[in-house]
C-alpha cells in the first residue's frame, strides 16, 4: 500500500508540473510576468559585486552542457560499476537526455528572445525556458533519487538533497545574474524539468512495484 503510494504521489507531482509550466508559458508575454521578471532582475543583479561575479561565472560554467555530459558519464560509469542497478542507468539516461530534448523543442515552440539589459557573457539562442536550468535540475534531481534508494543514512541522505537543491537553485541564479535570461526562463525550465523527471520516475516506480509483485506471485 505504501508503495502504491510513492508511485501515485510522483504521478500527481507529475500533473501538477505541466499544469503550472502551462500557466507561466501562457503569460511570459504578459504584464504580470513581465513585473515579476523587472522586479527579481533588479533584486538579483542588485547583488553584482566583483567577489560575486566571478563565483556566478562558475555556477554557470558547471550548468554549461560540458560539464553536465562530463559528470553524467561519471556517474554512469560509477552507478554501473558499484552498484549494477541496469535500469537505474537507463532511468538516469532517460532523465537526463530526455530533459535535452524536450528543451530544445520547448525553446523552438516558444521562440523567446533573451534580455538585452545588462549581459555580463554572451549567449545565443532562445530563452524560454532555460537550458542551463533544465539540465541542472535532470541531473542532480536524478543523482538524489538514485542515491537516497542506496544510502543508508539519514544524515547522508539530507546533504545529498541539500546539495543538489543549491545547485539547482545556484546555477538558475547564475543565468539571471548574468543577465541571459529571464526569472520567468528559470521557473519555466524547473517545472517542464519537474515535469519530467516525477513522470519518468512514476514509470520506473511503478515498473519496479509490478515486477515485485510478479515475482511475490510466482514465487507462491
């Protein structure tokens, strides 16, 4: 019963994700929006001091898609060698690349231009939703779940989710910071990647939970 639970909660979590990713790309073009996104750029890039911007440089640079691809593959190799959970790499595969892909057809759909006030890099490409952001979440979204099923500590656990929290939250900063894309790009890409990884998730939960269910059976 309980894990008939898990697996419907990641499935509500799923639906509630693409219904609010529906509403904030139904309004990026509109007023609302468009305070949010003034008022959240001023306060952010407010910060901008010469300590800060180099840090924020750094945020970036781990969110960029080499880095990201660098540690997948490190983390592929580590899962499959400690820990030989197949389907566990084929989750991480799919969250990951299936979360580069649903953002470049995103940012084809939706074709929003990035800001143009106060750039500190240069960026090309659309805006909506944020690459960096997508991808920073699938990765350490997934890192958390595969590892909370193995690490047997609570306390291992919490800086395992508390880590990838700041980086999630850190390098969607950064793209504001430095003045490449719009808060609206961030909240955007954290619920069409939300979205993405519970739907995913509730597939394999629900995989797993048939599976031992088949084998509880046969073995009777």
């Amino acid at each position: 019963m309980q894990a008939k639970l898990k697996v419907t909660v990641f499935l509500v979590l799923s639906i509630l994700s693409v219904l609010c990713f529906s509403v904030v790309a139904s309004l990026i073009k509109g007023r609302w929006i468009a305070q949010f996104d003034s008022s959240v750029i001023s306060a952010v890039q407010g910060m901008e001091s010469p300590w800060l911007t180099p840090i924020m440089h750094g945020f970036t640079f781990i969110g960029s898609t080499t880095v990201v691809v660098v540690i997948s593959l490190c983390c592929l190799f580590l899962f499959f060698k400690f820990l030989h959970h197949r389907l566990e790499l084929v989750l991480f595969i799919v969250l990951v690349a299936g979360t580069a892909i649903l953002n470049k057809v995103l940012k084809f759909f939706f074709q929003r231009e990035r800001p143009t006030l106060h750039r500190l890099i240069e960026e090309t490409g659309y805006s909506f939703p944020s690459g960096h952001s997508m991808a920073a979440f699938a990765l350490y979204a997934a890192l958390s779940f595969l590892l909370w099923r193995h690490l047997p500590s609570k306390s291992g656990r919490t800086i395992v989710i508390v880590t990838s929290i700041l980086m999630i939250l850190m390098i969607g900063t950064s793209r504001i910071y430095l003045g490449v894309h719009y808060p609206s790009d961030i909240l955007g890409a954290y619920l069409a990647s939300g979205f993405w990884f519970t739907f995913c998730v509730w597939i394999f939960q629900w995989y797993m939970e048939n599976r031992t269910q088949k084998h509880r059976s046969s073995g009777r």
